[in-house]
C-alpha cells in the first residue's frame, strides 16, 4: 500500500532506527516513545490491524509472538514489558497496519490508558 506509513519504512522510503528484521518482520524504535525502550514490532506484509487477521495470515503473528521475546531480551527487558496493539479508530490506532509496542524499560503503570 503506496500510502501506508509502515509499508514506506519497510520499503525503505522513510527512515527507521531498527532492531530486527528478517523475510517476515520488521521492528523498529517508535519516534515518539512513551517508555525508555519503545520498539514497534510489524509485518512486512500488510495487514489493517488485529481485525484483519485470519486463519491465512495467523502464522505472521504467530512469527511476530515468537520474535518479540527475543527482541526484549536484546534490549535487556528482563525485568518484564509490556506488549500492546491498538486496534482501529478508537483504540487509537494511527497506522492502519497491525503493529505492536513492545514498551520497557522502567515500571510501567498498572492504569490503562
């Protein structure tokens, strides 16, 4: 998608600060981080958001779940972090292509947004 924010830094049209990548995931520090450690975790292939995952493309958020640990760990979370995805409008969901924060670093409030 021409248009979409994440498919340009995949791309490689629009800079990013990353910390892994392989064929199907990309990860990158959010430029506007609400933790010490903010990384979103995304899919090379796009896709909207959590409602547009499906029994054909589960497996990329099955590699992402697998990869997120490892990335924390990289980043030295040992301590724990947090994992979020804001789904559509209203959840604040700003880039319409399913992403996830992987937040640490400190101890992180208990009180949702």
């Amino acid at each position: 998608m021409s248009n979409c924010l994440f498919c340009r830094i995949i791309a490689g049209e629009i800079p990013s600060t990353k910390v892994y990548e392989d064929d199907t995931v990309l990860a990158f520090r959010d430029i506007a981080p609400q933790a010490p450690t903010h990384i979103l975790v995304i899919p090379k292939a796009h896709i909207s958001g959590v409602s547009a995952i499906t029994g054909e493309n589960s497996h990329i958020v099955a590699h992402i779940f697998e990869v997120i640990p490892q990335i924390a760990a990289a980043e030295g979370l040992s301590q724990g972090f947090r994992v979020v995805s804001n789904c559509g409008d209203h959840a604040g969901q700003t880039v319409h292509h399913l992403h996830f924060h992987i937040l640490g670093g400190q101890q992180l409030s208990l009180q949702m947004a």
